[in-house]
C-alpha cells in the first residue's frame, strides 16, 4: 500500500507523538514532546492545519511531517517556520525533499492572506548533527543564516547555586500572572527589537506560547522591578521558564528551561539577567531539578553568551537557522 498526502488533523496528536519519538530516538536532539504538549500545537492559530500541514500516511502511522508555523506579526516580513521530520523507516525515499519543496510552494500564498504586502522568509532550524538535513536544505536553495546554541547547567543535589545580587533599586520577585503579565510582554518586545529574527508578539501569542503555555512555570520564572522617581514599580527584566514532562519521561532528568530572558534597553549591563537567572536557579534546586537549559543567539547583540557561561551554562549543541527568501 502507497502512502497518502494529507494534512495533519485536529486529533493527531498521539499519531504525532509516536512519530517524534520514533525521530528523536534516531537524531538525538534532545527535543521530546508527548501528547498534550502537541494537543496545544495543534491550536496553534500561527498554523493553517488544513492548508500549512502536510502528513505521509502509511496507514496509522506518519511516515512525514511538516507544519508551517506564520509570525505573530511582519516585522516587517513574516518569517514562516517550516517544522518538518520523516520516520526513521521512511528515510530514503525523497519524503524529506518532498517536504521542503511543499513548503516553498505554500508558505507565501498563506502568509499573503495574512500579511497582504510583506515580504515572506522561509525559515528551518538544523541540529548540527544532522547533516544529511542541512545538505537537503541547501540542496533546495536554503542558505545558512544564523547560529544558535543549547546550553545547560547542572544543578546538583549538594551545591546550593550562588544567589547573584540585584543592582541597588531593583528587586527580583517572583512571576505573578495577574500583576505582571501585561508588563511583561512589553519587556519581552522590547528586549528583543533588536535580535536576529525575533517578532514582535501578540497578547494573543504571548498568552498562547510565553504565559499560557501548559509548559510554563510561573513558580520558576522572576521579574526584576525597579521603583521610579515617583514611588511607582516599573517591570524591567524578566524571566520566565518551562517544564517538559516528556522530557523526563525519556531522559530520567528533571530540567528547567529558561524560555526567555529579557531586559529593557536602558537597564542593560547592569547585571539584571544574572541576578534573575541566580534566582531562578536557585528556586529549580530546591525543587530538585538536575539541570538548567537555555537557548541564546551565538551572536547576540546584549552579550547574553557570557552571562550565561559565567552563571556556569556550557554549550550542549549548536543549531543553524537555514533561510530561502520567497
């Protein structure tokens, strides 16, 4: 029997799970998703699920996957992400460049309905391990554009992680949905004007995927609040963090990961992400983590690189951002 093209559906969420880990135990990336977590990509409103999904069916099972995932806004192009994967038993059949080259046929015609004018970007993200993958993105006229790393942290049982100073004026309090989510989405959309790549977000796609999230942790995830001239509390870094079950189910490790970190342009390089990452960590190793991840730019403008390493991340692996203008 032939495998049929369709796109994913409203109730594919277990079908997807048992794909992606039939790909994870194969690649190695470290990404790990049961059920429920892509019970929620699943309403993503980014995704077209009947026109920007597509799925290689062999009966019950995904042989292929992609999803194209639009920005919350065009700033000013929409940067369409292409999510795509192929079952370790389905590899070497063209499924892969099939794919891609769906992609590139549908991702500007549903972004012009979206964003009539904008320019569009299709993007993908490569572990470095997958070389094979890489080579089929350049293949198909993809250029790398950017580098990314993973870096982690571990946190053990008997070292208690050092509590970092907040700069006189400043305190670092714990993340309250109800008195700092507003503000927080300013934080995070300023903070990150200037990054490679980054969208402005929505209240809609903040709430969905920062705060919303079922992943998120709020008991993990800090702000910093700075008191004005005149008495009043200004929100002026943030962190927030998530948690993985899936994770935990197929490692045995228990890991915070740092989602977002963020500070406003005029508080920069005064020591703010420190203080908030020291608390962060300090909270996950009383609650029994192992370890702390976190992704970062390798070329990030703010220097977030060395904070990072000097609160004792390392880098785990390195990812390219593969890009085709279209």
């Amino acid at each position: 029997m032939g495998l049929s093209w369709e796109p994913l559906r409203a109730d594919d969420a277990h079908a997807w799970a048992a794909h992606t880990a039939a790909v994870e135990a194969a690649d190695l990336t470290g990404e790990n998703y049961d059920a429920d977590d892509l019970a929620e990509e699943l309403e993503d409103t980014q995704i077209d699920l009947a026109r920007g999904t597509l799925t290689a069916r062999d009966g019950d099972v995904l042989a292929a996957v992609a999803v194209l995932r639009h920005s919350a806004t065009a700033s000013p192009e929409d940067r369409v992400y292409l999510d795509s994967s192929v079952h370790p038993a389905y590899r070497g059949r063209g499924l892969g460049a099939e794919l891609i080259r769906w992609a590139v046929r549908t991702a500007a015609p549903l972004s012009a309905e979206r964003f009539p004018g904008a320019p569009v970007e299709l993007h993908a993200s490569v572990h470095e391990a997958n070389t094979g993958k890489a080579a089929l993105f350049e293949q198909e006229g993809f250029t790398p554009r950017r580098w990314f790393f993973d870096m982690k942290r571990d946190l053990p049982a008997d070292t208690v992680p050092p509590v970092v100073a907040a700069p006189d004026g400043v305190r670092i309090v714990g993340f309250d949905p109800a008195a700092h989510d507003a503000a927080a989405l300013e934080v995070r959309n300023e903070a990150f004007a200037d990054h490679w790549g980054s969208t402005m977000q929505t209240e809609q796609t903040w709430r969905q995927w920062f705060t919303g999230t079922r992943a998120f942790r709020p008991d993990l995830s800090y702000v910093a609040v700075a008191e004005n001239a005149d008495g009043t509390d200004e929100v002026v870094a943030i962190l927030l963090s998530q948690y993985f079950a899936a994770d935990t189910a197929v490692t045995g490790i228990q890991e915070m990961w740092i989602s977002t970190i963020g500070t406003r342009r005029a508080w920069r390089k005064r020591g703010l992400a420190s203080a908030l990452i020291g608390a962060a960590l300090t909270e996950a190793h009383r609650q029994g983590f192992d370890r702390a991840a976190l992704g970062v730019d390798a070329d990030s403008p703010t220097g977030a690189l060395g904070v990072y390493q000097r609160a004792g991340f390392a880098v785990e692996f390195r990812t390219t951002r593969y890009v085709r203008e279209l």
